[in-house]
C-alpha cells in the first residue's frame, strides 16, 4: 500500500513543494493505521525536513 503526501508553500516569492511517497510495505508496518506506525513516519519526517532546512540554510550564502 502506497500513500502519496504533496506540500507547497510559498513565502516572499519563492515557491517549494515536496512530495513524498510512503511506501508501507517497504517501511514495514503491517497497519498503516497502527498509531506507532504513525508516530515514527512523523518522526522520520521531522528528521528530513530538518535535514532539508538546514541544507538550505547552509547554501543561502552563495
């Protein structure tokens, strides 16, 4: 089972959207609904989206 999650935001004229596919047989979780499924999908998200924002962080200087 494939779930498919697009965000978009814009702020002062640049426009960024991500999409992001869970792919639940991959991650494991043999109920998607199972709320500790949820918590570490949440969690793994964190994690890259923090990731992104510090890389762009890191490149906002050239």
């Amino acid at each position: 089972m494939r779930e498919v999650h697009r965000l978009q935001d814009e702020w002062e004229g640049v426009r960024v959207g991500i999409e992001v596919t869970i792919d639940w047989d991959k991650v494991g979780c043999e109920n998607p609904k199972d709320e500790r499924c949820k918590q570490l999908i949440r969690t793994l998200l964190r994690e890259l989206f923090d990731t992104i924002a510090e890389a762009m962080a890191d490149n906002s200087g050239e």
